[in-house]
C-alpha cells in the first residue's frame, strides 16, 4: 500500500490508550522503505525552532527541587520488557543540529569522550531542542550553560556498542545468566530496539561557565561503572558535595521542560523516546529511530 511516509503521524503525542492498536511498526523507520524515508526528511525543509513555545514547567516536581520530599526516582532498567512494549506513533519532527540553534546551548565539537564519528552527532529531534533552549535559560539565571557532547547516534553504532558491552560482561561473569548480562549492559549501553540516541531523543551533556568551563560533576562524562567507581550514577552519594550540588542543578533544569535522566548515567537525559514514555507515563514514544542515510 502506498501510504505517506508519516500517515501514522499525529498531532501531539497525547493519544487514548485503549484507542493505541500501534506495536512500533508504524514508527517512520520500520514501515517505509529507506530510500522514501530518505526523500521525506531531505524534502522538508528543517523548520526554524520556537523560542516561545509553551513549554509546561515540571521543576515544581523535580524530585530534588523539593525539599524533604519523599519521591524518589523511578528506577527502571531499559532491558526491562515494558519499555520495549511501549507503543510508537512518531510525530515525524526533523532533526536540528545544535551547533546552529545560536549561543544558548553549548556544543563540544572536539568529540571529547565521544567516539561517534558521524557528522550528525550533535543532531536532535526539534522538540528536543526547543526543550534544551528552555532548560538553557533556567540556567543563564545562575550564569550556567548547558555542554552537549553527543545527541544522534546512528542505530549500527548502538548496536556495535551494546554489543561490545555484552560481550565484555560475558567475558568477566561466565556463569551470569543472559538477563542478568543484558541488564547489566543495559546500564551503560541501551539494547539497540529502545535506545534513545538514534531516534534524536538523547542528549549527553554536562553544566558549564559562561565562558564554557565545565563543572565539577562528580565524574567523567560516559564513564562506566568500573572506571568511575559508581560516580556515574545520577544519584550516587560518594561525590563532593558540590558535586551533588551541580547534578541538582543540572537536574532541575532538565526536569523542568521534561527531559528523564537514566539513573547509571548523569549526563543522559532524553524526551520522547520509549524510556521516556514509562518514566514520564506517558501512552507513547513520539520519536524513533532515524536511519544516518536519511539526515
Ligand atoms: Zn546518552
């Protein structure tokens, strides 16, 4: 059937659930062959980013924003079958590269503790970068600046990465059984299936000056486990308190226009992908995987 590229696009993403038939075949990527995908994306011109968007401010109920609080982060592996379950509707939004958006936003062409060579590194979906303008301006009240080290990634190399991952994991715990190694990959690299870099969802990012030096965030961007002696992880409490202070700030910003934060990783924060949608509750993800050819 010759069916528009995104017929299954819709307005928004706020669908009935028990109106959802869709089981992630309608994504872009999944239903269209790639050379019509391609000539979608490359005919649409990349529409300028709404600066004044409203944008719902969540930071009232930033888990760290609140003082005392008793909510706690809602720890979900992204092995688990309820984010793959997680329907798809993309909503058919172009990717921007973040170097172009202006001064606002940060970037780090350098691919410091980056290895993805792909040009469109720094790509990420429209929405989510007018999500990252809006963090952004919380942050230049304090004389901060959000530092983008890597947003698309294409899909081949999340797959060479958890594969690499798994693989090493294996190595080190041979009597571990394959769920207990595919959640313990999880952790650092997303199963290809659910990941967020190659659907323009994902950001890895840090805080910065002004005049772009980077915070104290407590470790290394994209360390593992093993290199950062558990540093990684968001809410780790063996980090200089100014550390943790710089991750509440980092935090709150981010939480305000949406974003969701995977806990093994400080720097990770996406809006719109599967994750997003079970941590968010939201009915489904709005963005999915985009092929590298088609940008
Ligand atoms: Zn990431």
């Amino acid at each position: 059937m010759a069916a528009a590229p995104f017929a299954t696009a819709v307005e928004g993403h706020r669908v009935d659930r028990r109106q959802r038939v869709d089981d992630g075949t309608s994504a872009p990527a999944a239903c269209c062959a790639l050379s019509t995908l391609t000539a979608y994306f490359r005919a649409r011109p990349i529409p300028p980013l709404d600066t004044s968007k409203q944008i719902t401010d969540n930071s009232k109920s930033c888990p760290w924003a609140v003082p005392h609080s008793n909510r706690v982060a809602l720890v979900i592996s992204l092995s688990d079958t309820v984010v793959a379950s997680v329907a798809l509707i993309d909503a058919g939004e172009q990717l921007v590269d973040l170097g172009d958006i202006g001064d606002l936003v940060l970037v780090d062409r350098t691919r410091s503790v980056v290895s993805n060579l792909s040009r469109h590194f720094l790509k990420v979906r429209v929405g989510v970068a007018e999500r990252l303008m809006f963090a952004a301006r919380k942050l230049s009240a304090q004389s901060l600046r959000l530092l983008v080290k890597e947003g698309y990634r294409p899909l081949s190399l999340q797959r060479t990465y958890f594969d690499r991952r798994l693989l090493k994991l294996r190595m080190q715990y041979p009597s571990a059984s394959d769920a207990l190694l595919i959640e313990l990959t999880s952790r650092y690299a997303a199963p290809p299936e659910v990941a967020a870099h190659p659907t323009g969802a994902a950001v890895d990012l840090t805080l910065a000056t002004q005049e772009g030096v980077e915070l104290d965030m407590g470790s290394v961007l994209n360390a593992t486990d093993e290199e950062s002696s558990g540093a990684c992880y968001t809410a780790c409490q063996f980090i200089s308190r100014q550390a943790q202070a710089n991750r509440r700030l980092l935090a709150t910003a981010m939480f305000a226009p949406g974003f969701v934060n995977y806990p093994s990783e400080w720097w990770h924060w996406s809006y719109g992908d599967r994750y997003w949608a079970v941590i968010s509750d939201e009915p489904c993800a709005i963005y999915g995987p985009v092929e590298e050819e088609c940008l």
